[in-house]
C-alpha cells in the first residue's frame, strides 16, 4: 500500500448475470492507486467476470463502478482503455499476419501529418518497450513466427503501450517459464514504482505472495476475504479459496506394470524434432519437461497423426502401427488432450454433451440408420460430469457459458471418452484454479490405475516432479535425457532443459 | 406455475423460430394486401416457384454449414439439364424407346450433378483452394460450357413425356414442392440424427478442434459439396421436365443468390457451425411470397430484385441484434 493510501478504483454492490445464473453477487472491493492488487479464486468464482465488467466488455447488471473519485460507466473496450484501464487477457488477442508494433498500436496507430501510417516512430517506441521488458524480439517480427511465450510478451507490450493507469493482469504466467516469470515480475515492480495500478489474478499462490501488497479471494462470486499480504501464509489463502481444508496435492504414485505398451523410436519432424524414441509402459504417468518450445507439443501432434512425421515408428503392444491421421490414432488407442483449450480442444457452441462424445460418436449410433442415440449420449455425459464433478446447470448448456476449469474438464472427459490405452495430456491443468487441479490429478492418477498409459506433458515443474514415474527432458526438439526415482527434482530437470546448472544461469 | 412457463419461454431457441414468425406476419400481411393470395391455386404456384431454388438452398444450407459457399450451383443446373437432355435425345435415337431413355437422361444428369459437386469438393479440401474461388471458377466455366453445347439458345427434348412428370400433381400439390419436402425431411434428419450431422457442425465450428477430434474434415466437406451437386441436379431434371426442354442462358440464372439468401434468412449464419434445413425452406417461401405480392401489387419486376436485397439485409441486421 503507498502512504497516499488514495483509492483508484472502488466498486459498490456489483452484480452479474448470465441466464439467470448470478455469476458475481455484491462484490465490494477498494483498488489503491500504486499497489498490485492480487485477485484469487477458483474456477468459476467470477474473476474473469469480474476484469471483464471493468474492461468493458461485460455491463454489470446492478451496482457502481467508482474511477478516481466519479462514477463512470464502462460501455465497452474503448472506454475502458481511453479512463486508463488496459487489460491483458487470458486467451491471446493478436493478429498472426501482422507485426509486432502492428499488434501493438492496433486501434491506437501513430499517424503522421498527412494520414499515413508512422512506421519509424511505432518501431522506435516498440523497440524501446521490447527492451524495458528485457526481450528480444524484432519490432518487425511477423506474431506467427513467434513463440507462445513470446507471444505473451507482446501482449504485455501492448497493455502498456497506451500508459495505462491500471492494468489488469488475468493469469499471465500461465505459459511462462520461470526466468519469464522473473523478467515480468521485475517488470511489474518497475511499472509499479511508475505509479502504474496493477490487479493481478493468479492461480499460483506462490506469485500471488510474492508480487501482490493486497490480495482479494473470491469464492462463488463473493468476495470472502481481503487483507495486505504480510499478514497471510499461502495455506491461509489456499483454504479461503476451497473454504476448506486443503488435503494433500498429489496423490500416492503407483508403481507401473512392467510391461510396455507403447514405444516410439526415432521420431523426426523436419526441423521440430530429431530422432525423439521412449517407451512408455501400461499405468505409467511419462513426463515430459523442457522449457516451452522444446519440441513437446510437437511430440505429442506427431504421435497423434496431426503432424507429418518424416521418419520415426511406433509400436503399440509391441506391434509397429501406421498413424497418419488423428482418426489412426484414435483407433489404435491413442488420444490426445490439447494445450489450446479454445483453439483446438472444444467447441465452445456445441453442448457439454455433444462435446464429450465427439471423438467417440460412433460408438452411441444404433439401429440401420445409423442415428446418434441422445439417450446414451446424455447418460455418458451424466457419468463424466459426475465423474470429473463438472459444474454445470445442464448438459445441454453450450460451453462458452462455462468457466475455464470446468471447460478443461468437458476437454479431458472427451479426450477418455473413446477409453484410449494412452493418453497424451499436454498441460492438462492450464488456466485452472487449485481445487480443480487437485481433481485433474486425481482423475488421471485413477485412470492409470485402470490401465491407462499418460504421456504427460507440462511446463509445471511441481506437478511434473509430483505425478511422473518418470521424466523425459526435452530441448530443441532432441531429448537431453531421462530421470526417475529419486532424480526427479527441480534442479535435475532444469539442468537437462536448459544445458546449464541452476546457479549459473540466473544472473 | 409462473416460473414453469418462464423456463419454457427460456428454453425457445428465438432464433430458430425467428423465420417462421417472419413468415407468419408476411402471410397475414399479403392476405390482407391481396384478396387472391389466399386461393390455394395462388399458394401451390408460389411454393412450386420456390421449390427449384428451395432445394438448391437446402444443399447449400450443408456446404454453409460446413463453413464454405458454393456459387456455382445455377450454372451447373443449365450444364446438367443440357446434359440430361442431349444424352435422352441420343438414346431415343438409338434405342427408340422413350422409358429407357428418359431414365438415361436423368440418371446422366443426376452422375453429373454428384461429380461435379464432388469436383468441387476436391479442389476445396485437397487442392485448398478457397470455396469462394473455387466455385466462382465453376461458376463460370459451366455456365459457358451450357452456353457452347446448346449454342446459347434452346436444347429441346424430342421425348413428349419428359416434360410431363415435372408438371404432375399428386394430391394436388405440384412434384417439385413434393421432392423439396421429402429432401427437407431426410436433410433435417441427418443434420440432427447423425454423425454426419454433428460432425458437419464441429468443422463449421472450428476446423482445428475437428482435426483433433479425429474428424475426417476433408471428407465432410466433400460429401457437402457432392451432396449440393447432386441436389442441383434434381432441381435440374424438374426445370427441363416443366419446360420439355434447356434454356442454356436462363436455367437456373441467378440461383446461387436465391437459394444462398434463402439459406440466411432461414437463420443459418454465413460463418457456419449450425442450421436449420426447416428455416431454410421457410427462407426460400419467404422469398416467394414476397415476388408474389411484388406482381400482384404491380410493382415493376425490376424493382423486385431490390426488396429481395433489403430483406436479405435486413434478416441479418435483425439476427445480429439478437447474438
């Protein structure tokens, strides 16, 4: 909190709806001008609602928004952005055919006295925020050609591009690696000592206390708590969040059969991967760690048939099968679940139903015609929501009316639907809050029991090192090496990721 | 009891239901306007008008569906129709009898149909070229190649009973009308019932969650394509049986825009993922009550193509405001 102690931002009994569903009941929360505001909950609590109603893109239906001492009114992102407020979104906002500064003064271009576009002047100012964030990227860099976390960076970029007052960070670090997360958090501070406003929502708990002076937890779209953050532990948090007692994070590992039932070998994708082979044996959980562009989604694609691989076998029980396309894959046994929850996972029109049998339809067609049976479908989706407890009021309810975490459920429930040998699970818990973590882990964790092979990609460490019987450690599409037992640990994984001991790579 | 019919009115999908609504009101409205519209002459002559391009606009409804377009369908009746007739005229020829041929002239015009669709499929999915191109290529190149068989004028049939069974009733109501409901009901019945259905949606959606839910795209799209030609082609066959003959510069003029707004005011979205077949036929009466009353009112035939255009607007400025 700075001494001034002067509220930048105060709302006065803001409530949400959608369909009569109350999204957001009564929420009374202070933002102080200076401070990082620290907003946490689980899936569905109304965080994301909440960032976009002082964004602009959603009206609240009852209550005030008071900015800088007046009432206003935020019609829209416009609005928004010319009080102050900038957003940074949760799912990327950029266009792929343009450049970096194109991207970031979209809607707010530098115009030079005739009309014409000023190339030289946004290259300049690019230049110059690229560097205060400690990143190199070229200011004419196309975004297709860059990296996811890259991509983040460039979004930064433009949140800050404008001289925003208040910024909103919805889960930034999500797709960051921990040296990323570093530069982002010294830029924060930077931002901070500017005089710039930041709310930061966060499912990690470990960021929230570092980077946050305040922190506000939401539970069911009520604000249950709020204190500055010297005077909470992280478990205190963690239980104001579930509203109960957190039990233990990981379940028990449980050891493998010995048997193998799934095995590459020389794997090459044309300048993504080189020679990736690894077995992967019948109830194993298969890690697969690197730092993000390490050739892991790759991987997992290649396997799926999505990508053409150049060379490469694989073996399912011991016996050499031709995938060449997701539908190969699927028959065989294999099913992926995406990292690009929107972009390649759900549907966000179809229903929670209609998506969890997508990849399985055939199996609910009856009778000579061949028509889909609702009846079978409605009670296998009932199965899955019970069994993955997806929050949901109906299973006829499309998708873009649920919240992230209960969308990765729908993902994961479709993934396992079609009962797979092996499933390839790339970040499975991406942009889900803790409790719903903990649920993911589970259900994976009683999968393999049942026989399940998981081929476990992340970019958590913790939950790589807290569910993986073993780990594969991947960089520039080669893997650098494998660890298991008691080898699985931080320091191990980041040696092999990385080629440099941990010491020696932070400055 | 109050809060039973609130959740019911919930449930109604407003926007499924907006096409019959607005044919509702233009019923009502032109029978005010017009004592003859309500004669059941008078409404069988308009649904057979609207049946060529109606069932056209059903097939188009599953290529918007699935996300693409398909400009070609007018010219590729004029083309099969030609087809059709000169390949009956032939046989009559050569084997004299008329039953033997009439059914070589359909099935040559019905083969054409579902090749042609299917070409225009391949060169969308495996040539990825796209849909607005590809068919605005053969758009044109069949619409000349019906020009060059039939010298731009007339191919008449030398069969007398071809241009019957396309002028029958059956229990009053006209054939076409007849196959545009039998092609609604089956169309309906996939696009809900099936797994082609759902997976039509899903790449009209989003193609890349399809690929990854191991949907074949490239084979979906095909089958709308083929299923479009084809569908062209009975309309085809049922506008040379009324006529007994091929007009190669006029079949079928102007189709593409017919059915493509029948299938936008039936609530179907440009951008595909979902639709209705039943919005699209009421989509299709819609149009032709509006001709209708256009005539019967007096109004110039060449101000007609206005109206038609601010009804198309005006449907998708009404169903933006409900998004």
């Amino acid at each position: 909190m700075t001494d001034s102690n002067e509220c930048l931002l105060k709302t006065f009994g803001i409530c949400k709806e959608f369909s009569s569903v109350q999204v957001l009941k009564d929420i009374n929360i202070e933002v102080f001008r200076g401070e990082v505001l620290g907003i946490i909950g689980e899936n569905g609590a109304g965080k994301s609602t909440l960032m976009k109603i002082f964004s602009g893109i959603y009206t609240p239906t009852s209550g005030e928004i008071h900015f800088e001492g007046k009432k206003v009114v935020i019609p829209d992102p416009l609005g928004a952005k010319n009080l102050g407020i900038s957003i940074l979104p949760q799912e990327f906002n950029l266009v792929d055919d343009l450049t970096v500064y194109d991207n970031i003064f979209l809607g707010s271009e530098i115009r030079k006295r005739s009309g014409l576009l000023d190339k030289t002047r946004m290259m300049e100012r690019t230049t110059q925020l690229l560097r205060e964030l400690e990143v190199e990227i070229k200011p004419d860099e196309k975004i297709e050609r860059l990296s996811t976390a890259q991509k983040q960076m460039v979004e930064i970029c433009k949140a800050v591009a404008t001289d925003a007052k208040l910024l909103i960070m919805d889960e930034p670090t999500t797709i960051l690696n921990r040296y990323e997360v570093d530069i982002l958090f010294s830029l924060m501070r930077r931002l901070k000592e500017q005089g710039t406003t930041i709310i930061y929502i966060s499912h990690k708990l470990k960021e929230v206390k570092a980077i946050c002076s305040r922190v506000v937890v939401l539970r069911d779209g009520e604000v249950v708590f709020t204190e500055t953050i010297e005077k909470i532990s992280e478990l205190e948090i963690a239980q104001r969040m579930v509203g109960r007692e957190l039990s233990q994070v990981f379940p028990e590992k449980r050891a493998p059969r010995p048997e193998v039932i799934f095995e590459v070998k020389d794997l090459s994708v044309p300048r993504m991967l080189y020679d990736v082979s690894f077995q992967l044996r019948k109830g194993e959980i298969l890690g697969f760690a690197g730092l993000a562009d390490a050739g892991r989604t790759e991987l997992g694609e290649a396997i799926f048939g999505v990508r053409k691989r150049s060379s490469g076998r694989i073996f399912m029980n011991g016996e050499e099968v031709d995938i060449r396309s997701p539908k190969e894959a699927v028959d065989h046994g294999i099913d992926y679940l995406s990292e690009d929850r929107q972009g390649a996972g759900i549907l966000t029109s179809f229903s929670v139903a209609q998506n969890i049998t997508l990849v399985s339809l055939f199996a609910y067609c009856a009778s000579f015609l061949k028509f889909i049976v609702r009846k079978k479908e409605d009670e296998a989706a009932r199965r899955h929501k019970e069994r993955f407890n997806i929050k949901t009021p109906a299973l006829n309810v499309k998708l873009e009316y649920l919240s992230g975490g209960n969308q990765q459920k729908v993902s994961l429930a479709k993934s396992i639907d079609p009962a797979p040998k092996v499933l390839i699970a790339n970040e499975p818990t991406r942009g889900v809050d803790v409790a719903a973590k903990h649920e993911i882990y589970r259900f994976i964790n009683s999968l393999t029991e049942g026989g399940l092979s998981c081929i476990f990609i992340s970019s958590e460490q913790e939950e790589i090192i807290g569910m993986c019987h073993r780990v594969v450690v991947m960089k520039e599409g080669r893997i650098m090496g494998t660890v298991q037992g008691q080898e699985i640990n931080e320091e191990q994984i980041m040696f092999l990721a990385t080629g440099v001991h941990e010491g020696a790579a932070r400055r | 009891m109050n809060r039973n019919i609130m959740v019911l009115l919930r449930r109604i999908q407003y926007e499924k239901i907006a096409p019959f609504v607005a044919l509702a009101v233009l019923f009502v409205a032109s029978s005010v306007l017009s004592p003859y519209f309500l004669q059941v002459k008078n409404l069988l002559n308009i649904l057979r008008q609207v049946s060529y391009s109606g069932m056209i606009a059903l097939g188009m409804t599953f290529v918007i569906i699935s996300g693409g377009i398909d400009l070609s369908v007018g010219s590729l009746a004029a083309f099969n129709a030609s087809m059709g007739i000169l390949c009956l005229n032939y046989l009559m020829n050569k084997l004299g009898n008329e039953y033997l041929a009439m059914a070589g002239g359909i099935l040559t015009a019905l083969l054409l149909g579902v090749l042609s669709g299917a070409l225009n499929g391949f060169l969308i999915t495996r040539g990825k070229i796209a849909p607005f191109i590809v068919t605005l290529g053969s758009m044109a190149i069949f619409r000349s190649l019906a020009l060059f068989i039939g010298s731009a004028g007339e191919i008449r049939s030398v069969s007398g009973r071809y241009g019957t069974f396309g002028m029958e009733s059956i229990l009053f109501v006209p054939v076409p009308v007849i196959a545009m409901i039998i092609l609604g009901v089956v169309l309906t019945l996939v696009l809900n019932n099936t797994r082609y259905g759902r997976y039509l949606c899903a790449v009209g959606s989003n193609v890349r969650v399809a690929v990854f839910s191991a949907i074949n795209v490239n084979r979906i799209k095909l089958i709308a394509y083929t299923l479009c030609g084809l569908i062209v082609s009975v309309s085809a066959v049922m506008l040379s049986s009324r006529f007994n003959a091929v007009s190669t510069s006029n079949l079928g003029m102007g189709f593409e825009l017919d059915a493509i707004a029948a299938v936008i005011i039936g609530g179907t979205p440009l951008t595909g993922g979902r639709g209705t077949v039943w919005g699209t036929i009421m989509g299709a009466i819609i149009l032709g009550i509006i001709n209708n009353m256009l005539n019967m009112l007096g109004v110039s035939p060449y101000l007609q193509g206005t109206v038609k255009g601010l009804v198309i607007i005006g449907a998708v400025y009404i169903q933006g405001q409900k998004a």
